[in-house]
C-alpha cells in the first residue's frame, strides 16, 4: 500500500500525478492519502485549516477509486510525526508493506524527522525527482542514507512537475488563474470558502 503523506495546502497535480505514478511503477494496490494535521515542519497559523485541506484531498482524488484519504492526522491532537502514522497503520493493516511516496525535497530533510532511522526501518521510501534539489545532492543523500542504515530508497521515473502549493497559493493572491494547475472541484472549494487571498 503507498501512502501519500502531505499538507496538500492546496493539493495539486504534482502530487496526483506523482501517487498514481508510483502506484503503478510499483504495482500498489492502494494509495492512502494522508494531510497533515499539525506537522512539525511549518507554520500552522498561516496553513488552511486541517478539515479544509482534508476537504480538498477528498475532492482532488474521489474518480479514483484506488486512492483513499484518511483523516488520523487531522484527528490527532498535537504535532503529527509521521512515525506515529506509520506505527498506527502497520498495526491496523497487519501484513501490509507500506511504501511512503515523497518528492526529493522531503529526502534531503528526512533525517531531521523525528525517529527517523526507525521510520526507514518500518516503511520502504519511494521518492520523485525535483527540480528544486539537484540530481546529485539528492543521490548522494539516498547513498548516504542505505549505506548508514543499510535501507533502500527508490527513485521514481517521472518528468519533473514544476508545481508547487505555494506557487498556487501565490497565484490566488494575484489574482492569476490556477486553471489546470489542479482539478476544477478543488479550484471551485478554494474560491467558495475563499482560500489564500490574504
Ligand atoms: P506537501 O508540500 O503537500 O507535498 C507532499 C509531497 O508531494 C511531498 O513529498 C512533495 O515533495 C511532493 N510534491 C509536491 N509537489 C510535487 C511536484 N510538483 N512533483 C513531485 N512531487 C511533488 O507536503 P509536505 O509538507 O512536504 O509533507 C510531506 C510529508 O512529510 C507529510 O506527510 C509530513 O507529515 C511529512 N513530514 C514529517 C516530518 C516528521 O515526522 N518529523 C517532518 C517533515 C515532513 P517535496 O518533499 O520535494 O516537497
């Protein structure tokens, strides 16, 4: 099973296209999605809400009848550390290999995730190429890494989506259109509930 974590604020594209991507280069049968509720890594005060950005995951991925979004980590209270997600999915769905899909960005970050060596342990890690972090740097943190904690981490085939939320978020504020940058259910729940103008 993939798991797409994410704070999806607002969801995109990219991040569709990079799920049902390693859905199917890795033959998963399933992807969870999971928005953060309060992750440990960004400012919430400035963040949509957790329903919100839950709302909108729901919205982006419901004709895919392969792609699931959970709410445990907009339900549980405090930082959300993706340790505790992990920890609660092996034991909820025993004999389930969890393979946790990323972009390149998050990589390089990871062993500044809370237990983090423990998390490389209990999951397998799929990550995509971006264009904001080199080729090299991020080969060399996934050598580096399998070689301290004898891991592997997959590289994903995909072309580069140079999209981000906070592109789009930039966009709304200038008024620019966001058409095709994410599916129009979600464009039309961010300009209802007015999202991202301030
Ligand atoms: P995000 O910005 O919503 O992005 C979700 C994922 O999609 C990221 O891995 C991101 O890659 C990738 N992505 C976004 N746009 C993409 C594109 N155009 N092409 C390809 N990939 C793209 O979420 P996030 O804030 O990075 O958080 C990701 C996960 O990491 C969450 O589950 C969060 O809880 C977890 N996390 C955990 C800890 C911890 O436990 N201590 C700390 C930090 C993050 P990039 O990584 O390259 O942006």
């Amino acid at each position: 099973m993939g798991i797409m974590g994410g704070t999806f604020d607002p969801i995109h594209i990219g991040h569709l296209i990079l799920a049902e991507e390693a859905k199917n280069y890795f033959g998963l049968d399933k992807i969870i999605f999971i928005p953060t509720g309060r992750p440990p890594h960004k400012h919430w005060d400035n963040m949509a809400e957790p329903i919100k950005r839950y709302e909108m995951t729901l919205l982006a991925t419901t004709d895919n009848p392969d792609f699931i979004v959970s709410s445990i980590e907009i339900d549980r209270e405090g930082t959300t550390y993706t340790i505790d997600t992990i920890k609660y999915l092996i034991q909820k769905y025993k004999d389930t290999e969890f393979y946790f899909i990323t972009g390149a960005d998050s990589i390089v970050e990871i062993s500044n995730w809370k237990n983090s060596k423990e998390l490389l342990s209990l999951c397998k890690f799929i990550t995509a190429k971006r264009a904001v972090v080199s080729d090299n740097k991020l080969e060399k943190t996934i050598s580096e890494i399998e070689k301290k904690l004898g891991v592997s981490i997959d590289i994903l085939p995909i072309p580069y989506i140079d999209i981000s939320s906070t592109n789009i978020r930039n966009k709304i504020k200038k008024n620019e259109s966001i058409k095709y940058y994410l599916p129009d259910s979600v464009r039309d729940y961010i300009f209802k509930n007015k999202l991202y103008i301030d």
